[in-house]
C-alpha cells in the first residue's frame, strides 16, 4: 500500500514554484553527501553526527531520521504533499523516481526525488482537523491516510471535505513542539484573516498602517482609480511620505499586468504598497523590484507576520477585525 508524505519547500516556501517547474521535491543537509549507497539509518546517523559535531543530539537524530526516509522509505508512487504558504495552497503528486545526489533543484538542497505533479488544493477547502495536522513543521514527515484521501478528493472535486479528527506521523524534539504551535496558529491566524469581507480587508491594512503611525483614507466602495487607501503624516496625502494602496482580496494570484497597472496611475513622488491576499506571481515580483517608484508588494503571509507584529498598537476598531488572545507558553531553552 502507498503512503503519503509532506515536503517542506523550505523556509516560507522558498522552493514551491521551482519544485512545481522541475517535477521534483528535495532536502537539504547536504554535507553528508550522496547517501544512494546507504540503506539504513545507523550509517546516516554516524554521517550526520560526523557532519554536525556540535549539533544536539536531538537535533542530528532527527536529520538523520528525515534522510533515512527520504532517502530509503519513501517509495515510487507514493503520495508527496508540499505547501505553499503564501498562496494557501498544497501540490500534490506522486514519486516518480529513485533518490539521487543532485543540486540542479537548489544548490543547498542536493537529497533529490523526481516527481510527477498532478493538482493543487486550496487549504480553505480541508478540515480544521486535516489543517492541524499538515501544520508540523519537520522538512519531511508521514501523512496519514485520512489526511491524503482528502486531500485527493478535494483535489478532484474541489468541494470541502470534514472527515474524523486525524493527526500526521512526525518525530520532533520538544524546541520542535514549540515551533510546531507557533507554526500552526501563524497558519490559523491567516484563515481568520482570509476569510473576512473584502471591505474589512480595507480597514485591516489601513488600520494596520495608523498603527505605524500614519493617518489614512479609505476610498469608498466603487471605481478607485487604482487605490484604496491613501496613507501619510497629515492624513491628506499633502506631506510625504505619500503611500498609496491597492488592496485585492481574492484567491487569484496578481501578475505582472496588475503591477504595471497600478504604477501607472502614481505620481513620482509617490510610495507604493500592494496587499494580494492571493499572494503575487513571479514575475509580478520582477515588475515591483524594477518599479519606477518604491513598491512593496504584500501577500497574506506577509499581512498576518506586520499584523502579530503590530497587534498590540492597533485600534481597538482593527482588533476587532481579527479578534486574538495572547497565550502563555514554557519557554524553551
């Protein structure tokens, strides 16, 4: 029987769109080198803790767990899951080929599989239970089957699925556990945030940026013109910094055409920000980085990450937007 598995695309999804582009997952830990030749996980666990000396052994227990499995466990056929967590959205697909030593992914990830992709599922369309448990934060762990036969069946139907509470299969260290719910209520927070109105969405960023201390205009419902809120010290858009805002609420990425339509409406002297909470395509970030005029451009992740920074400065009015409670954790370490 197949089993399912989850691949981080590294820190923030570094890697989605390029293991999208070249039918591949990878890891990293690559100064243990090619591992083909290695068949189980005590000669990976002397290589790892050769590599890493000073390393916890926790730490080097569990790398070398992660290379094991996807080095000699995970199957051709199996299922592969990875995420991208600026678009909310998971990549399925299914092992196509033997392990290899090979950089032509990512130079800092060589321990490679092929893989043949077939669809994605937005994570509005799993269960809270299914979203709990894709929520650790190993680079590489087990999927139970619950979990993979619904996200194959939102993948197919597009529907939302609500099976029995389930959980993932993870080895982690208890610095890992604290990450884990960090992760997973940072993940939380942004389904709260995307599911509200598209004109709360408006006050959310505007109120966001009073709490860095500018005054703001929110423009009324109908043609904007190419913004939505006006943000400066007076208020008027009269003194500088003048930052002006294009809010899109929706589950469509934001291109390159996007982009230029909104510069093309700025004057010089202006400051730009764009809020996707579709997050932006490639080539839309080129057309930002080559702007004409300072251009931020803003995608749900990046919204949520300013929000938990601010949250304690925003107005009352804001807070209720996103209503949150502070919790208390041992700390670790």
């Amino acid at each position: 029987m197949s089993k399912a598995w989850m691949v981080r695309a590294e820190r923030d999804g570094r890697l989605f769109e390029t293991f999208k582009e070249k039918s591949a997952v990878a890891i990293g830990w690559n100064e243990v080198g090619d591992l083909s030749n290695v068949k189980s996980r005590k000669p990976i666990a002397d290589l790892v803790n050769l590599s890493w000396p000073e390393a916890k052994p926790q730490s080097n227990a569990m790398a070398a767990g992660q290379l094991h499995r996807f080095v000699n466990e995970i199957e051709v056929g199996d299922m592969v899951v990875t995420y991208n967590p600026s678009r909310r959205v998971y990549l399925l697909g299914e092992i196509a080929g033997p392990y290899r030593y090979d950089t032509s992914v990512d130079p800092e990830d060589a321990q490679y599989r092929p893989v043949r992709w077939q669809g994605e599922v937005s994570r509005d369309l799993l269960s809270v239970e299914s979203r709990n448990s894709l929520g650790a934060i190993s680079t590489l762990f087990r999927i139970s089957s619950e979990v993979s036969a619904e996200l194959k069946k939102a993948m197919v139907s597009g529907q939302p699925a609500k099976p029995e509470a389930v959980a993932a299969t993870t080895e982690a260290t208890e610095e890992d556990l604290f990450k884990s719910m960090e992760s997973r209520a940072h993940e939380f927070i942004k389904d709260k945030v995307s599911a509200i109105a598209w004109d709360d969405m408006q006050e959310l960023v505007a109120g966001l940026l009073r709490s860095l201390g500018y005054k703001t205009r929110v423009s009324e419902a109908g043609p904007d013109r190419g913004k939505d809120i006006v943000a400066s010290p007076d208020g008027f858009g009269f003194e500088s910094p003048r930052i002006v805002v294009e809010v899109k609420h929706r589950k469509g990425t934001m291109g390159a055409p996007d982009v230029r339509s909104f510069l093309g409406g700025r004057h010089p002297q202006d400051k730009g920000l764009y809020v996707s909470t579709g997050g932006f395509t490639r080539e839309a970030r080129y057309e930002a980085e080559r702007a004409n005029i300072p251009l931020a451009l803003m995608d749900l992740d990046d919204l949520v990450k300013s929000l938990l920074e601010q949250y304690d400065k925003l107005d009352l009015e804001t807070q209720q937007l996103v209503p949150l409670k502070r919790i208390f954790v041992p700390a670790w370490g």
